[in-house]
C-alpha cells in the first residue's frame, strides 16, 4: 500500500474515489484521512442487548430488535407521501416509517429477510413505531469488525447514503484509514504529559474511539481525545496571550490623577462594591505595566460595570490620553453618552456623543476636537471606526457587548494609534467559566458579581395563561403607586407578520384592561422607523405612558428606574440569557420590582427547566450555566462566528474538569519552560506550528 499519512487528501483512501470524497468534503467537512478519523461516534449501541417488540415504550431513547420486515408499502401523496414496513418478532409487531429517499429504500430493503433495527419506539393511537431506523441485514455468521460489543453510530446524511456512506459505511471507511496509516502515526503530545494525566496512547485510542472492545476501553479513549483537544486549544490561546504580553508594548497609566480622585471623592453617587473596587485595581495594575491590556469584564445588568469603565477613562485622561466607549447601537450609546455626563457633570472632562444621526456640524466639530486633543472622552457607535474619525491620542477603549460587532470593526479601532490602546471588552451577558476559558482564554478575565448596595433583588413568578386577569389587577396596583411596566413579545425568526398578530391581539386585551386616557401605553416593534420608536420610547422615559409594549429585545434597551414590573409574553419562546437580559431592565431603583414569565400551558421539557430557573435564582452566572447545559456552547454569546469552538468530541457543558485539567497543565508548562524550548516540549512546538495559532483576540477586541 502507498505510504499515506493523516494529511492525505481523502480522495486517495481505498474506498472513497473523486465521487464519495466530494459528497464527504460536503457533508462532513472531511478532506483529509486524518479529517475522516476525527468524525467521532456521536453514540454507541450496545450490541449484546436485544429487545422484544412487547418490551418496547416510547420512553426508551433506543431499542435493537431483530426480527422479519414481512411487508412494504407507499402510502400518501406528495408531501405527505412515505414508507411503512411491518416488522415482526416472535413477541408482537411494530411499524417503521420512513419520509425520505423512499425510491433507494424501495431498492436496497428486501421483505421476507431478517433484520437488526435500532430507534427510538414511539406510540400513537395505540400502535408502536420507529421513524428512520437503522437497518442492518442479520447474519448469522457475520464476523463484527474488531468483534465489538459497542456499535458506533456516525452522523450520516441523505446524500451521504445514496453513496453508501451510513453509520455501518463510515465505519468500513474508518477501518481502511486505520489499516491505512496505523503504523505511522505519531501521538502529538509529549510522553510526559501523556504519564502524567494517565492517558491512552493516541493510535490505542483512535482505534478504541472507533473499534472498541469494551465501555472501559471507550471512556479511556474518550477522554484521551477530549484532553488532547482541550489542551491544543488552551496551548494555542496561551501561548498567544504570553506573545501579546511580550509583543505589544501598551501606554503606561502612571498617574492616578486629578480627574480621577475628583471623580471618586466628590462625584461618585454611591460606594463601589467590594467587586468593582476589585476590577478598577486590577486595571490600574494592568496598564501599568507596559504591556497593552486586553481585558474582558463580566457582570450582569446593574452590577455597576458602566462605572468602572468611567474611573478606566479618566485613568487614560489624567495620563494624557483620550478615551472612547463603543456600543452596539444607538440607543446603547446614547444610554451610555447620557449616564455618564450625568456622572460627570460639566467641570471634570469634555465628552460627547458620535453616531449616525450626529448631524454634519456637530460631527465636524467632534472631528476637530478629537485631532487637537480637546475630546476626552467619546461615546458612540459604528460610527467611531470611521477612517475620518482620527485622534489625538487614544489610550483606552472601551467596548460594550463584544461579541455585537465583527472581527474586523473591533480591529480598525485597535488599529487608531501607533501604540495600540488598553481594550476593555465589557458584557452584561454572564459567561459560563468553560466557555470564558476557552473564547476568551487569552484575555484577562474580571467578574463582577456583586450588585451595588440598595438593590432589591427582582422577584420572579410563573403564569399560566389562566391567570392572566390576576396579573391585570397586579399592574393596575403597580401603576397606582406611580409606576411603570414593560410588556414583552418574543421575535419569532421565520416571520415579522406573526410577530404583530401576537403584539396586536395582546393590545386588543390591553386595551380592554387599561383603557384610555386613564392609562396611556407607548407600542414599539420592528416595523416602525427610528424616529417612531425613539418617541415612544421618550415618552415612556419621561413618564407619560405606564406601560411599554415591544416585540423584540433591543428596543427596550432603556434605562428606566420607575419601571418595576417587566412582563414577558410566550416566555417559553425565548432563550435563558434573553429572558435574564429582559429581567434586567427592572430593577434599577430602590423599589421592589417583578418579572412576571407568561406560558401557555403546554410546555417542552426544556422550556419548563428555563422558567423554573428564572423563578429559582437571579444570579446571572448560574443561569449561563444552566443555558449552556440546555443549549450547548455554539448558540451562546456570538460564540459561532469565533470558530475556536468547533470541536470534534469535547463538550464544555460536560467536560469541565477535563477543562481545567489541561488549561492547569498547560500553565504549569509556560511557567517551567515560558520559550517551549526544552527538548521535552519540541512536540508542543509542532502542534503550535501545524494546527496554526489561535484568534489574537488583542486585534479584534
């Protein structure tokens, strides 16, 4: 046989050919054999059990049955045309259904002939079926390939299995790449580190992972590879935050100043927390040491981040440099431009505010000011990375919800003065600790998990659509005291049209409840123009309209602290984090507030887990926790777009202690050996080398 190796194109396999490696390229985004090999198994089937059709419920997640497909008919038409077989063992009979390729299962299933099938068993109207099973012609005499008693099952597609390539073709493939290149391949990590963490050699457990002679022998492989992934990527964002320390020199804050002690001793409305007293020191220390800081805060809504951002600024302004603030919209920066003057006040700094609605004169000046030095501080949108917008001396930028603006826009602020300026990257979305130490591994974590003295906690409750007149009679005593309320509906995707019929039948029943012109009511939704939603948000800022009814997130970005009760319509529809972030525009004065979550009665199992953890906990951290359990790491915080979070087997919601494991190991190697130039580590410098270096996150955040 030729000498392959894991780098060879996929087309020259054994097996595979031009026609199967391009559907492979397609549908799997395999290239190379060593891509083949790390198409994991995302489950295995226990071979050595067997059910009897009597045995079957819907709650199992899985059954193998082998018994007879005795007959096969097509019933329906276009749409609703499908496949059903009868298959029979000595026990009962159940049916399979099929929805798709029927013409090639037509072709390939032979009726009469003994079957192995394995499915999750569904019940309706009394009759048991399986959807889509898998199929595998029982012979008696079979060899098993590696005599398995666990079945690997690979993700398979439509395409894929009109080339044969289902679970049982891929894993014949996996056989044939194995053969193929068993004897060359090199395990990545060193020896000592696979001694020290006890794990299976690399060829051992590419062959277990994919051919595996018992559980025991499965989870070792398992785990060797969820280390080895885990540890490259923590090697990669370490390394590259060790290189951005030495590369790039950053602007020493030497001085804490006059504008910053002013601030703090005659203008600060309230003590700091002992967490924010904490974030401003480890900033201080940060940008004194020479290098540019590249730091990322987390808090959650009203945790007082804002301020810390503020006492940064006037950090960078008594040293002699200028500072901006960078927010994702207009109405996020005009909060921003607004809180903070009103902190200011008129005699401490100049600050302004530059967005697409500044008009042409005011701009003009900003422009100017920002050249000679005169703008201090300035607050805005897109806007800011304009190549017209030039500074004297920028030092400190601050940039709020990162993961809200793309790679390269982060990149063109980065990039406004020769020496890069300190990057302060500030969410209110809390970051599970799995997911910080992997996405933002090479940036300096800071947390703020402490809300400032006076706050009430918000008190949350669950509704069924039954007691929707109870909730009318509680915000009719809300708005009795002087109070205001924000109505909710969820953005449904595949459709703005829906999202108005939800918003316009929950106002048909408003309407009723609080009519005018007792009661006055301000209506936002996407269909309205800037200028629209501006003035109805004004006039419920200022208080002549109780209630705020939206249809999407964003526009209820608002700081209101009159407002206390935040109802949120179908709240099975949204996200935990959503739901957490709409909970967090109550709450900001000394009153007690409330979120009231609204469902219908019917509820998924997950969507009953996201209410019940509203209701249990305000903390913002455990909440990211539970998301990132329900909804994995790709969904969560813009976390796609890095795509430092395409894993093969690792999962951050699962495998946390193999986590902090390699990021510990990884650490414990920069302080030995900071260059990697022990002989021990040359094959740490081969995997910096072939798997490339991870995002320098100093150039985009």
């Amino acid at each position: 046989m030729a000498d392959l190796s894991l780098i060879t194109p996929i087309e020259y396999l054994k097996g595979v050919g031009p026609q199967k490696a391009d559907v492979l390229k397609k549908e799997l985004q395999v290239f190379t054999i060593g891509d083949l090999l790390q198409c994991y198994p995302f489950r295995y089937i226990d071979k050595t059990k067997f059910h009897k059709v009597k045995e079957l419920h819907p709650d199992m997640i899985g059954a193998q049955i082998l018994g007879r497909l005795v007959s096969l008919q097509e019933l329906g038409e276009k749409r609703g045309k499908r496949l059903v077989g009868q298959f029979k063992d000595d026990t009962g009979t159940l049916e399979l259904v099929w929805f798709q390729s029927l013409s090639w299962l037509k072709k390939t299933l032979s009726v009469g002939s003994a079957y192995i099938i394995y499915g999750k068993p569904n019940e309706f109207n009394g009759t048991l079926s399986i959807t889509h099973p898998e199929m595998e012609l029982y012979q008696q005499k079979e060899k098993k390939i590696g005599n398995m008693s666990m079945q690997p099952v690979y993700s398979s597609t439509e395409k894929l299995k009109k080339f044969n390539l289902d679970s049982r073709g891929i894993q014949k493939l996996q056989e044939v790449a194995l053969a193929t290149v068993f004897r060359t391949l090199i395990d990545p990590l060193p020896p000592y580190i696979i001694e020290q963490h006890g794990l299976m050699p690399y060829a051992q457990a590419l062959v277990s992972i994919h051919f595996p002679q018992n559980e025991e022998l499965m989870a070792a492989a398992i785990r060797r590879l969820k280390f080895e992934e885990l540890f490259v990527i923590q090697l990669r964002l370490l390394r590259n935050k060790q290189l951005n320390t030495q590369r790039y020199r950053g602007h020493r804050f030497t001085e804490v100043g006059e504008k910053f002690n002013s601030f703090f001793n005659e203008k600060l409305p309230f003590p700091l927390t002992n967490a924010q007293k904490r974030v401003v020191k480890e900033i201080r220390l940060d940008t004194n040491t020479g290098a540019q800081m590249n730091r990322l805060v987390q808090g959650d809504v009203g945790s007082g981040k804002t301020v810390v951002a503020l006492m940064s600024m006037l950090l960078a302004i008594d040293n002699g440099y200028q500072a901006c603030m960078m927010a994702p919209t207009e109405i996020l920066a005009t909060q921003h431009y607004n809180g903070l003057k009103e902190l200011l006040g008129d005699d401490i700094c100049q600050i302004k505010l530059l967005t697409g609605s500044t008009p042409t004169k005011a701009r003009r000046i900003i422009h100017q000011e920002l050249e000679d030095g005169t703008l201090d501080i300035l607050i805005g949108t897109h806007a800011l990375i304009e190549d017209k917008v030039k500074f004297k001396n920028i030092g400190f930028v601050v940039i709020d919800e990162q993961h809200r603006f793309g790679v390269e826009q982060r990149a063109k602020l980065w990039r406004k003065n020769i020496i890069p300026p300190h990057m302060l990257v500030m969410t209110a979305t809390p970051i599970p600790r799995t997911l910080a130490m992997t996405m933002y591994g090479d940036l300096d974590i800071s947390v703020i998990d402490e809300l400032p003295a006076g706050r009430k906690p918000i008190k949350t409750v669950h509704f069924f659509e039954n007691k929707r007149l109870r909730v009318f009679g509680f915000m009719r005593e809300e708005i009795a005291k002087g109070r205001q309320i924000y109505i909710v509906y969820p953005l449904i995707k595949e459709s703005e049209k829906m999202d108005l019929l939800y918003l316009e039948a929950g106002l048909e029943g408003l309407l009723r409840e609080f009519p005018m012109p007792e009661y006055q009511i301000s209506i936002v939704h996407g269909k309205m123009t800037v200028k629209e939603k501006d003035f109805e948000m004004q006039r419920f800022v200022k208080g002549q309209t109780q209630i705020m009814v939206a249809t999407t997130v964003i526009e209820v970005g608002v700081n209101v602290p009159n407002a206390s009760v935040m109802v949120i319509e179908n709240s099975e529809r949204f996200g935990l984090s959503q739901l957490h972030q709409l909970r967090g525009r109550v709450g900001r004065g000394a009153e007690q507030s409330y979120c009231i979550l609204m469902s219908s009665n019917k509820l998924s199992k997950e969507g009953k887990t996201r209410l019940e953890t509203m209701v249990r906990t305000n903390d913002g951290f455990e909440i990211a926790e539970v998301d990132l359990q329900l909804r994995g790491p790709g969904d969560i915080s813009g976390t796609q777009q890095s795509g430092i979070l395409e894993m093969k087997i690792a999962d951050l919601a699962k495998d946390q202690a193999i986590l902090a494991e390699a990021r510990n190991s990884v650490i414990q190697i920069f302080q030995e050996d900071p260059n990697l130039s022990a002989e021990k580590n040359h094959a740490l410098v081969q995997i910096l080398k072939q798997r490339g270096s991870a995002i320098s996150w100093d150039k985009i955040s």
